[in-house]
C-alpha cells in the first residue's frame, strides 16, 4: 500500500460529466432543500416568534424537525428497495411542500411545529436518500467525492439558508420564506422523472423497520430537548440523565435486533463504530448556529437580514474545508488531518466564546465571524473522508447501502440532540444573553473536542479500508 491515491481514483470531472451529472444534480438538490429549510428557519425564527409567541420553545422548532428526520431516514433503505428511486423521491418532495405549506400559514407556535414535523419527516427522506444512491450508483472512486458533494449542500444550503430568511424577515415576510419552499419542491419534483431511473438497483428483500431502536432515539432526543424547558435545575437534570439512558438503551436494542438502525458492522471490531461517532460529535457541535443569528441580533445588534448572513458563515468554512480536504490525495496526510479535525473546530468555538459580549464592536463581530469559519473548517476537513470510510468499512459488501444510509441517521439524531443541548445551555442562564452565548459555545468547544478521541480511533483503521476500495 502506498500513501498516494492511484490514477485511476475519481476525479471531480469524472463525478460532474455527463455520465453522473443527473444523479449528481438530484442528490446534491435533494440535500440541499432539506439544508436550506433548517437553516432558513433558524433566522426566521426571531421574527416568527415575535408574532406568534413560543419563546420556551424555540429550540423544538429545530429539534422536532430533526427527530421527525431520524424517524424517516431510518425507512430510507426499506422505502428505496420497495418504490425505486423515482417514486421514493416524489414521495418525499410531496410531503416536503405539505409540511413547507402548513408552516406558512402557521397561526401559532403549536401549528409551526406541527408543520415543521412533517417537513423534517420528508426531509430525512431525502437527505437519505442522497447518501444511499451514492453508494449504489456511483463507482466506489466516485465515494468520496461524491461524498464531498452532497455535504457540501449542507454548507451551501446554510450560506442561502440563514441570508435568505433573514432577508425575509428584514421585510416582515417570514411566512413567504416556507412559501417559496413549496415551489422549490414542486421545481425538485419535475426534475425527478428525468434524471432517475424508476426502479431500485437491487431484487433484495426490503429491511424491516427499527420500531423499538427508533422509540428510544426519539425518546433520547425529545428528553434532552425538553430538559430545556424547565425552570427548576432538579428537573432539567433528571430530564438530561434520562435522555442519556435511552441513548444508552438504544445502543443495547440496536444491536440485538435484526431490523436495525445501524449496519451490524458498526458493534464490531473494525473502525465503523469510531466513525460513525466522530461524525455524530461534529455533527452535534454544528448545532451552536442555531443561536447565532439570534446572539447577532442581541449583543451586535445586527439587522434581521445582517443576523441571517452572520448565521451563514460557519458554513463557509465547512464547505471551504470539505472542497479543499477532498482534493487531498496522501492518505496518511488525510488520516491526520481527519484525526485533528475536532481540534480545529474546538479552538474556533473556544475562540467564539472569549469574543463574546453585550455591545460587541464592528472588529469583535468580524474577529467572531473568523472563529465561526474555523469552528466549520474544522468539520469540513473531516465530514467527507468519514463518510467515504463508513461505507467501505463494512464486513459484508451487501451492507453498503445500509452504511451509506445510516450516515445521515447519524448526522439527523446527533444534529437532534446537539440541537436540544443547545437549548438546555442557553435556558439554564439568567444573567442575560452574554452569559447565555459564552456558555453555549465554551460548552459545544469542550463537545468539539472530545470528538478527537474517535477520529483519532477511526482514521488508521478506515484508511487501509479506503486504501483498498481505491486499488
């Protein structure tokens, strides 16, 4: 084995042509509408609650729709095998402009989550969605570009995402916001019958669905983010000890169950259980932005629309970082930089919270924006060798699209639960917003860096996994 990736590896014109670009387009579209809609709302979400009240409430709003997302991109392999692609991504996209729909015509915060339910289920479906097809679609040298591809959606849906809302907002017309989400998936939903073929790739028996390991996830999830909502510290703490059991539970369930959540690779020795983490604690870190464009507008007192742009910019950085860590072709440089990758986005958010405070200068807010694009670096550098390593790191060949798929279960639950952490951090605080956002990033910093202890588990193992499919 050499250190250098062979010739015949993937290119990014191999991936873009027009053999691929089709599926390219439609995975890549798919994601990035699911992106685009999580982050739109969080700087919707200032303006939103104003006029419809749910202050309590605020991180359910992303939490929900991630829990929802779980639920759904756990049925994406079973849906897949059993409608095909095409029927599998209409599905999706239906439902997706019912839940964009009810949201924009929200009365209430009750209504809003409702909506935002069904937006998250139908979401998940089609982040899913994107990863499966990757691995049964594309040539294994296509992995980790194609990889880089559609995560990057992420960071691009959460550049347009965040300005988009808050440009929204600056006017007072959140509601239009979710209204053109309805025509993007209509647009989405055109584009479908052309690009995809009609029928899945494989005769396999369809999987079963993980009711029971399901039940604990969203249970977990729902625990911590509720944890939030108390104002007695006793609750909240029983509230977060139980979130962790059934979690704990989950891991238990899952592994002893045939339809299950995560391949069965993942409980056993190989690197599949340190990457899959690695992934959920970076994941979880991500979700500091959810509060960023709010602390923008409170402490910089920032416009609506400015807020919104301020929200984007981690996200620069996590693009910026994928695009340039997967144009790295020494394995043993992309095993190092994938074990310090955490590390990097620690420093950025520990950056985040020193900066932070009430009445913050012009040259404090840019000084912050320059620790946000590192904390997404930092998750940029790693997020696509791990999720090219996952699917190659199964026992057997024929759970590759269950690896593929449970990459973004990963991502949907960790985002969840960092989501609902969020809010517990942020509504443990009473000394005021200041207190609340260096305790939130100085809290998500420790998080970011606890993550090294699996990437640095992870990456030996996975490149020799990745050194092979690349031969």
């Amino acid at each position: 084995m050499t250190d250098t990736v062979t010739p015949d590896a993937g290119t990014w014109r191999h991936l873009l042509g027009a053999r691929h670009l089709g599926a390219s387009t439609v995975l890549a579209g798919g994601v990035l509408l699911y992106a685009t809609n999580e982050f739109l709302t969080i700087s919707l979400l200032p303006s939103a609650v104003a006029e419809i009240g749910g202050h309590r409430f605020y991180a359910w709003v992303t939490t929900v729709y991630l829990v929802a997302s779980v639920v759904a991109a756990t049925t994406v392999h079973s849906t897949l095998m059993r409608l095909g692609p095409r029927r599998a991504y209409l599905l999706g996209l239906t439902v997706f402009g019912a839940g964009s729909l009810l949201c924009a015509l929200a009365p209430s915060m009750e209504v809003m989550l409702a909506g935002r339910t069904v937006q998250g289920f139908a979401g998940g479906m089609l982040a899913g969605l994107g990863y499966a097809v990757i691995n049964t679609a594309l040539p294994n040298t296509l992995w980790t570009k194609a990889s880089a591809l559609v995560s990057a959606m992420w960071g691009v849906g959460t550049v347009i995402g965040p300005a988009a809302g808050g440009l929204f907002a600056q006017f007072g017309h959140w509601r239009w916001a979710f209204g053109i989400l309805v025509v993007l998936a209509v647009a989405m939903a055109a584009l479908v019958p052309v690009a995809l073929p009609a029928r899945a790739t494989t005769s396999t028996a369809p999987p079963g669905i993980p009711v029971a390991s399901l039940t604990l996830l969203g249970a977990a999830a729902m625990a911590i983010s509720v944890a939030g909502i108390p104002h007695d510290l006793r609750a909240t703490a029983a509230l977060l000890v139980l979130g962790v059991a059934l979690a704990v539970g989950f891991v238990f369930v899952d592994r002893r169950t045939r339809a299950s959540v995560l391949p069965p690779s993942t409980f056993g020795p190989g690197p599949l259980k340190w990457i899959y983490l690695s992934l959920g604690v970076l994941m979880a870190a991500t979700m500091v932005v959810m509060y960023v464009p709010l602390f923008g507008q409170r402490l910089a007192h920032l416009t609506p629309v400015a807020a919104g742009f301020f929200g984007s910019v981690l996200s620069v950085g996590w693009t910026a970082g994928e695009i340039v860590s997967a144009s790295l072709q020494n394995r043993r440089v992309i095993a190092r930089s994938v074990a310090f990758a955490p590390l990097v986005m620690a420093t950025g958010l520990a950056a985040g919270a020193l900066l932070i405070r009430d009445g913050m200068a012009p040259w404090l807010v840019a000084t912050w924006a320059v620790a946000l694009v590192l904390s997404g670096a930092g998750i940029g550098i790693a997020w696509p060798h791990l999720s090219a390593w996952a699917m190659g790191s199964v026992d057997d060949p024929a759970e590759g699209p269950a690896a593929a798929a449970a990459i973004n279960t990963v991502q949907l639950i960790s985002g969840a639960l960092g989501a609902g952490l969020a809010g517990v951090v942020v509504n443990l605080s009473v000394a005021g917003d200041a207190v609340a956002a260096r305790g939130l990033f100085a809290a998500f910093a420790v998080l970011a860096a606890l993550g090294a202890l699996a990437t640095f588990r992870s990456a030996p193992r996975a490149r020799v996994s990745a050194a092979q499919h690349a031969t």
